[in-house]
C-alpha cells in the first residue's frame, strides 16, 4: 500500500481551510515536547558538548515538526512542494545533531582521530542525503537518514557505552529508539485506527513520547547504576 495516498478529510475553521487536521495538531504536539525537553535541559544546566548537541537538536526538532505540521499538512495547498525541504532539511540536520551528541558521548572510550572520522561521515551522509531529497522531493530519503541517524550511529555508540560503562543516560537511550523502531513501522506499514486517528497520527504520538524518553535519557547521561544516590556522572 502506498502511504502517501492515506488522507484525513478537510476542515475549514472561520473560513480557513485546514488539510490532514489532526496529523497537523499531532506535529506540533511532537514540537511541543521538543521544545519542552529543549527548556528543560538548558533550565537543568547539565554541562558538556553532549548536552549542547542534545539541546540543539530538541530546538531543531522542535521547529522542523512545526513547520512539518503546518507547511508539510496543514496548508500545504498554499505553498508548492517544494517548501516541504523546509522542515525536512532542519529535521535532517537535526537527526545529525543527536548523532553528534552520542559520538561525543562515547569519546572518552574511543580514540580521538576515530572520533573525527565519524565527524566527517556524518557531514557526508548529511549532505548527501539532502541532495538526494532535493532532487527527488521525496520523503523516503528523510526516512533513510532517521534509520541511519537512530539505528546506526546513535543506537551502535549508546550501546557501545552502556555494555563499556553500564550508563544509565545511555541504557535509557537505546529504550527511547525502540520506541521510535515502533513509530516508524506504524508510519509505513500503516496502522489506521480510524479516518480521523491514521498512521501519522499514532506515529506521532509515540514520536512524542520518544522525545521525552531522549531527554529523560540526556538528563541521566554519565550516570552508573551505583552512582544513583551519590549523584556520580562521567559526562563530556
């Protein structure tokens, strides 16, 4: 079945017509947990680059699903498809910051110059992924680089860290993707639970809950399980 052709029927408020209205309301929940967790850090003052890149890709995040719920649903019908690279471009950057943010992570256990290496494939596959996207204006490529992004790079090097150093952040981590392995099958192998709760809609919700699963992950980065009660943290 072809998932782009699933659609929720039109509203029209005050006049204002409104396409795929409860995907559009279900984006800017995503955001606004995104934007949520980006406040929390920042209130919570956890140092660390791993930290900063966390708090920049909550941001990013956060303003990628809006635009994606309002230009890339809701009225899409006034602007051509192109803007959709909008939220997809700063969605995809966003992906590279929360891979940024477990290389970093993981520094203290792996060498400096394989650090830097991974540096570079991830501007690589950032641009090229773009690229892509751009010259096809195809979703598809956005998905391949989530897969990448979550299931790759962050998953292998959170799992790396928790099997070195048992980190809680980074056990809590890895609960986080599985919960978004489960939103991106919904999302493509659709599950429609009714015309007005489609795929979309559920996958953004459990995307919604993922977010606060990552910043409750972020917020425990560095710390071992005997560390709990000492507050003991071994955070870069």
């Amino acid at each position: 079945m072809d998932v782009t052709l699933i659609t929720q029927p039109d509203i029209e408020i005050f006049g204002i017509r409104i396409l795929e209205p409860v995907t559009s309301v279900t984006d800017i929940l995503v955001a606004a947990t995104c934007f949520y967790s980006y406040w929390r850090l920042r209130k919570a003052k956890v140092p660390g680059r791993t930290a900063l890149f966390m708090q920049w890709y909550f941001l990013s995040m956060g303003v990628a699903t809006f635009f994606g719920g309002m230009i890339g649903h809701a009225f899409l019908y006034a602007v051509n498809e192109y803007w959709k690279l909008l939220g997809w471009y700063i969605s995809m950057a966003s992906i590279a910051l929360i891979e940024r943010a477990a290389i970093q992570h993981a520094t203290r256990l792996i060498s400096p110059k394989l650090g830097n290496t991974f540096l570079i494939i991830n501007l690589l596959e950032l641009v090229t992924f773009m690229v892509a996207t751009a010259l096809t204006l195809h979703f598809r490529f956005v998905q391949i680089h989530v897969v990448y992004g979550l299931l790759v790079v962050v998953f292998s090097f959170q799992l790396f860290v928790y099997l070195k150093t048992k980190d809680v952040g980074s056990k809590i981590f890895l609960q986080s993707i599985a919960v978004l392995v489960v939103a991106g099958f919904i999302f493509n192998y659709p599950v429609v639970l009714h015309e007005w709760f489609n795929h979309r809609d559920f996958a953004h919700i459990l995307m919604a809950v993922g977010t606060l699963i990552f910043l409750k992950g972020t917020l425990r980065l560095g710390e071992l399980p005997t560390a709990h009660t000492t507050g003991q943290r071994t955070l870069k």
